[in-house]
C-alpha cells in the first residue's frame, strides 16, 4: 500500500502521508510501554524503509532514533513482556535486522551511527555483570553491522574480538 502511495502522489502529498504515519504510529509505538507495539513499531519500520523514496531516506536518522530507543528498552527490561519473554526477543531481533539494513545504505549519517552504534554495543559487552538480555541486544546489533555494514564495522574489529572472547568464555549458564 506505502509503496503504492509513494509511486501516485505527489512528493508533497506522499510526504505528508509519512510524516502522518511517523507522528501517529511510530513515535507512539517506540516510545509505549507495550511490547507489542514495540513489534509493530518495528515492522512498520522495516517496511518503510524497503520503499524506494527520497522522503524515506531523508527519515533515516528518525528511524534509527526510534530502533535505538527499542532496542535499549528491550535490552534493559523497561518493557514489559508476555510470559515467554517470546516477544522480547522477537522485538530485539527484528529492530536490531531493520537497524542492520539502515546501516547498508548510502546515507551521509549511515557511517555516524553505525560508529555510535557499534561502541554503545561494545560498551554494552565490556560492563561487568551486564544483564543478558542488554548483552544478547549488543551482540545482535554487532552481528547485523558486520552483515550489512561490513567495512564500517572492521574499524570495531578489534575490540569486538576482545569482548566477544569473554562472553563465549563466560561461565554463566
């Protein structure tokens, strides 16, 4: 349906459309207190940026505000989950997918978040007695930069390498 609106209207009329969908869905569902609309919020994301737009790309930054804001949240508990945590994890692993394909694209601001990104998950490895769903959010969010942003995310190399041999090595269950 997006992708449809973006090829019939007009660039003003579609931007409109997107801004719309940004203040009343997106915003509202990255910054709720409701796993599910941390989910949805996501995929809306996801699905956002697969269309082909010059107003999409200029959202960028947005998009990656609000991933960031889900990830951290989910990471940290703030959430609520259902009973099988399932949705948490879902959650986790589809923002820190959509971030990974943000990270891919040729946006001027692409390089400047990827290296924020990369060290708050470092940063994230390196605590002591970080809680394990902050250090499986960190370790998805290295894994989808290594994926889709590879020559940004060998500047991290190094101290990935570092970090990650204490996790593998750690004797937690």
């Amino acid at each position: 349906y997006l992708e449809q609106e973006a090829r019939t209207r007009s660039r003003e009329s579609f931007s409109r459309v997107l801004n719309s969908i940004t203040a009343n869905c997106i915003e509202k569902w990255a910054n709720s207190s409701n796993a599910n609309d941390s989910l949805a919020c996501t995929l809306l994301i996801a699905e956002l940026v697969s269309i082909p737009s010059d107003e999409i790309a200029r959202k960028t930054v947005q998009f990656v505000n609000q991933l960031s804001i889900i990830i951290a949240q989910q990471a940290t508990g703030k959430i609520p989950s259902s009973p099988d945590s399932s949705s948490s994890l879902k959650t986790l692993e589809t923002a820190s997918h959509v971030l990974g394909k943000l990270a891919s694209s040729t946006a001027t601001a692409t390089s400047l978040f990827v290296e924020f990104e990369c060290k708050r998950a470092i940063e994230a490895l390196q605590e002591r007695n970080p809680s394990e769903m902050k250090r499986y959010a960190a370790v998805l969010v290295l894994k989808e930069f290594a994926i889709y942003s590879p020559t940004l995310f060998n500047i991290h190399s190094n101290d990935f390498f570092q970090c990650i041999y204490h996790v593998l090595c750690d004797p937690k269950p």
